[in-house]
C-alpha cells in the first residue's frame, strides 16, 4: 500500500512538473512559433505590424521579403514566427515587440 501511495505521488509530482514548465515555455515567448494575423505596412525604415484585434505596433523581421516583393504596403498577412519580450524594436525603438517571421502563411492587398 505504500509503494503505491510513493508511486501515486511522484507521478503526480512529474504531472505538475510539466504542466508549469509548459506553461511557462509558452509565457516567455514561441519557441516553436505560432501563427499571427495582422496588417503590415513597410517602407523606408518602416516594418511595422498591427496583430488583429490590438493597437500594437511590433517589428517585423526575419523571413519577410516575399512580402515586400509580391504587394504594395500596406497589406493583411498571415505569418509565423517567434514574438519576442516587450522592449524596444526597429528603426529607433518605436515598436515594443519583434515578431520574427518564420514563414509566410497569407499576404492580401489591404484597402487603402
């Protein structure tokens, strides 16, 4: 009887192991990336994105020149990427987040 209290309580013990490590993989950022939807608009020193749903404006980097070659800013797109820790990003840290592109799921000319 106690072995199986021994074994009910180190399996519980792992289960709440991995469920806070879990969760607090996911609260630092996307290490396996995550999907984001928003309006971009990029020109001279501007990559900036607005996530659907906020008034944010995030840095967009990383795999992002099939963007900029295949539409006229600003346009809607689908991306994913890694979101990294609020701060200070892009042309003189004025976005407070940079969404770093991993792919490019949907580019759609935005109405102007």
């Amino acid at each position: 009887m106690t072995r199986r209290f021994i074994a009910l309580g180190t399996a519980t013990i792992l289960s709440v192991c991995c469920v806070v490590s879990a969760s607090s993989s996911s609260a630092q950022g996307t290490p396996r990336g995550d999907t984001y939807y928003g309006q971009y608009s990029f020109g001279f020193e501007k990559s900036e994105f607005i996530p659907s749903g906020t008034h944010e404006r995030w840095w967009l980097s990383g795999n992002i020149g099939d963007i900029e070659q295949r539409a006229i800013s600003p346009v809607f797109v689908s991306v994913e990427g890694q979101l990294s820790e609020p701060g200070r990003y892009g042309h003189l840290g004025a976005y407070s987040r940079e969404l770093i592109v991993k792919r490019v799921l949907l580019v759609q000319q935005s109405a102007r």
